[in-house]
C-alpha cells in the first residue's frame, strides 16, 4: 500500500501508520479496518504480517459495507 513503510529485520517487521495528511488522502491499512480509532495499534498485529492477500482482502471489508445475502439474492446471484 502506498504510504505504508515496512521495515524487515531478522525477527520482526515494523509497519509505521501513514501521516495525518496521508491519512485523510488514503485508505486505512487492512489491519485497522474495523477497529475504534481509540484501538487502533501504532503497527500491525504480528499475527497479521504475513497473512496472504486473499486473506487481506477479506479483512479489508469495512462492517458498515458487509451485507449478509439473503437466499434470493443467492440463488440471483448463482443463477438459479
């Protein structure tokens, strides 16, 4: 992600949050979706470093956009 810096060492990997201006410009990272900005870590959950993409993007839904389908929007959505 633009405006994240990620720093590798031997044992560990630092994400710093992108600056206040980056902020208002950019998207949250993955790890802070759907966390209280009064929670929000400084750097990411080590358990989620590395963490494919596939699973990022399934993080990356914010709760407010998450709908639950209902079966016949499934079965519109299969094409049944």
């Amino acid at each position: 992600m633009v405006g994240i810096e990620s720093t590798t060492t031997a044992k560990t990997k630092t994400t710093k949050l992108p600056s206040r201006k980056q902020e208002a410009e950019e998207p949250l990272p993955y790890w802070l979706i759907n966390v209280p900005k009064d929670q929000q870590p400084a750097e990411c959950p080590e358990f989620l470093l590395d963490i494919s993409e596939r699973n990022k993007a399934m993080i990356n839904v914010s709760q407010a956009d998450y709908h639950v389908l209902t079966w016949p929007e499934v079965q519109e959505l299969i094409g049944k």
